[in-house]
C-alpha cells in the first residue's frame, strides 16, 4: 500500500513543496524571505533554549606543560575525555553538594586522578608503553561569563600522573 502511494506520487508535485519549503524558511542561499524565521529542522541554530553562564575544557599535557595532542597520542578526542571527566566530577559533586564550577582544585583532584589512571590503564595503555610518558599533567580552563556579559578565562592545574 505505501509502496504503491509512493510510486504514485508525482515527482513535480514533491519537486514543488521542498523548493517551496526552502523559500518558505529562511535557508541560505535559496531564501527569497527577508524577514528572520526560524523553522526547526531547517535552522542552523542549535536547539537549545538557553546557554550556561559557565563552561569548561580539559586538556593534558607532558611534564614540561607542553599541551599533549589527544586523539595522535592517546586515541580519544578530547570531548570524550572532558566527558569522561565531567562524569566522575558529578560523582564528587553528588557527595559536596556543589556545583562543578565553583569546586576546587583540590576538590576535583580525586576525578582528575581517576580520569588519567583510567587513560592509562584501560583506554589507552599503548601510549604509556616503555615508559613512553612517564609524566602527565590534567588541566582544566573554566569559561564564564557574569551579568554584565564580561568573559573570564580561568586555567587550573588539577593534578598528575607519574610512572
């Protein structure tokens, strides 16, 4: 049956209503609309309906600071990694009660420890073969931005790993 009413459907017709579609919508560069108009699938803005006043990034690097490529050197992207990371911060921040952005250091040593012992024991244990990185350092930037719209960069060493 719907094979049928497919077969049937008559290609000009369909031709029609996506081109239509696309004009009806703002989407570039087939918009003739110059009034804004945002139609969800064919937005390019992503859907959320708010940003976080705060973010974060995580980034490894070898005993002299240098920052450490993580995909060449381990075989993860870094996304996994701050993934990785902002679960077992969650861990921790279930036990303080507080949010992840306002945790120290110190406080989010334990996850920064977990994080590296588990690179290097389970994900990627190639990379530490022969003593190949005997040292290894986790950091994180913390991102925020207050009321009046100011953007503040924070970096902060959270802990290390060594053979």
């Amino acid at each position: 049956m719907l094979a049928n009413a497919l077969v049937n459907f008559p290609l000009k017709t369909l031709v029609a209503v996506t081109a239509l579609s696309l004009v009806a919508v703002k989407y570039p560069p087939l918009s003739l609309v110059t009034e804004d108009a945002e139609f969800y699938p064919l937005s390019s803005f992503p859907m959320y309906s708010s940003f976080a006043p705060h973010t974060n990034l995580v980034f490894i690097t070898d005993a002299d600071d240098q920052p450490l490529p993580t995909y060449p050197t381990f075989g993860v992207v870094s996304s996994a990694l701050k993934k990785s990371y902002a679960a077992k911060l969650n861990d921790i921040k279930a036990e303080l009660e507080l949010p992840t952005y306002r945790m120290t250091p110190d406080q989010k040593k334990p996850a920064g420890d977990a994080l590296l012992l588990e690179l290097k024991e389970s994900v990627a244990p190639a990379a530490f073969k022969d003593n190949a990185l005997p040292h290894i350092k986790l950091y994180e930037i913390i991102i925020k931005r207050d009321d009046s719209g100011k953007i503040t960069r924070t970096e902060q060493f959270i802990t290390e790993l060594t053979n």
